[in-house]
C-alpha cells in the first residue's frame, strides 16, 4: 500500500509490460455512494483530459466497476509535505526547479479547461526528475457540471482562494493563490496563513497578510502576486508555464 486518503487507497502494483504503477481504489464503503462515485467519475474524466509536464500519466481506469479504480504511473518521492517536515525547506535551484515544474502542470492543466482546486503539499510528489501534481478528486472542469453538494466547501482550509472562501467562486486564479501558498510552503516549511482550526484559517485567508518571512528575494513579488486578496491583481500561469501579473 502506498497510501490512504479519504477518497480510497493507493497501491503499488505492477503492469502487463513490468512497469511499475499505482492503482487507486474507492473505499469499499463509499462505491455505493453517488456523491463518491461520481467524483471518482470526475478524477477519471480530468485525468484523460489532461497530460503535460509534471503531471501523471492515467494507464486504465474503470469507475463503473464495483469497486471504482484508476491506474497511473508510479512516481517515486516523497510529497512536499513529509520532505520538508524530515529535510526542511526547499532551497536554491532545487526550490526554483519546483516552482518551475509546478508552474507547467497548471499551465496545462488551465490550458485543457481544469481547474485543479486542491493544490497543496500532500498532492505534490518531489520525484528525481521533479516535482508531480496528483490528485484530481476535486477538479472543476470549464465545460461540465459540480459534483459537489450545494453550500458545502471542498477542498482543504488555507489552501482555498479568498474569492472560494466569500461566494464559492472556483476558477484558474484560485489555483495561482494556491501555488503562492505552496511556493511560500516550500520556501519557508510553514503555511503562510499559519495553522489552526478552519474557521480561523478562513479569516486569515479573507482579512490577514501572509507570513513570508524566509521567501528568497527573487521569489518574493512572485509570492506576494499570487497571493493578492483581488483574483484580477493575481496574475495567471502562462502556457509556457511562466508567471505574468495583471498587478500595476
């Protein structure tokens, strides 16, 4: 097993070829869940939908079976959070590597109409040839439907944008805020609205400044840009994975 989450469990397995993969079951005791299987449904649709740099590849998937599955390729590493919590920060171009790699996962992701939404350190993967973005259980694509509940937050607290917290709203500039949260994270191994119960997370979030001490000068205007409390001064991620600002 490698791993458990709310949604199901993630195994190490091996393919027809001998490749290593990793294979995602839903919980037995959520595949009877609508609400469950249809978010699965969802992962499998985002995860055909999109390729590109730093992501991962999907193999097979199968959301009808009785126990709902989803096959990727296996990404050795550790995920952001437990290597800064054993090693400490990122630093120098290994921290500039991430931000990089990260930055051409969105930029495909926002190019093929997604919105990840659940961008945070627990779904990042520092692999030996950089980093990876996972977990599409939450994703919001441009052109279809939520499957989420009426009046119900998803996602994790501190890593939802201003807007999500006041009206809902999801979009490509939510995902910029989190990637300024996750850069600020990977620089400095704190959170840059701190922790605590979500309530108080949440009026960080809408009311306070983000603690970014410890950012590196050059990535400093970048950190502070995406993490505006205004979605239009936030900038986006280029095509080519490059950050430009819409701030004066």
């Amino acid at each position: 097993m490698l791993g458990a989450g709310g949604m199901g469990t993630v195994y190490a397995a091996v393919g027809e070829r001998g490749e290593r993969v990793a294979v995602k079951a839903v919980h037995a005791g959520q595949a009877a869940d609508d609400q469950f299987r249809a978010r699965f449904r969802r992962e499998v649709t985002v995860l055909r939908r999109v390729s590109g740099p730093c992501l991962v590849p999907l193999l097979e998937a199968d959301p009808e079976a009785d126990i709902p599955w989803l096959a990727t390729a296996y990404v050795p590493g550790s995920t952001l959070g437990d290597h800064t919590a054993v090693h400490g920060p990122l630093t120098g171009i290994q921290l500039h590597l991430f931000a990089a790699g990260t930055a051409g996962a969105l930029a495909a992701v926002h190019a093929a109409g997604v919105v990840h939404r659940d961008l945070k350190p627990a779904n990042v993967i520092l692999a030996p040839d950089g980093p990876r973005v996972l977990d599409f259980g939450i994703a919001h694509v441009a052109d279809g439907t939520a499957v989420t509940r009426t009046g119900m937050l998803t996602g994790t607290p501190g890593w939802l944008s201003p807007e999500y917290y006041r009206d809902g709203t999801t979009g490509p500039p939510g995902d910029v805020f989190a990637w300024g949260a996750l850069l600020a994270f990977a620089a400095t191994g704190r959170h840059p609205f701190g922790t605590g119960n979500a309530e108080a997370v949440a009026f960080r979030v809408l009311s306070a400044e983000p603690d970014l001490a410890g950012v590196p000068d050059d990535l400093l205007s970048l950190v502070t840009a995406c993490l505006a409390k205004d979605p239009g001064y936030r900038g986006h991620i280029t095509a080519g994975g490059h950050f430009a600002t819409f701030a004066s």
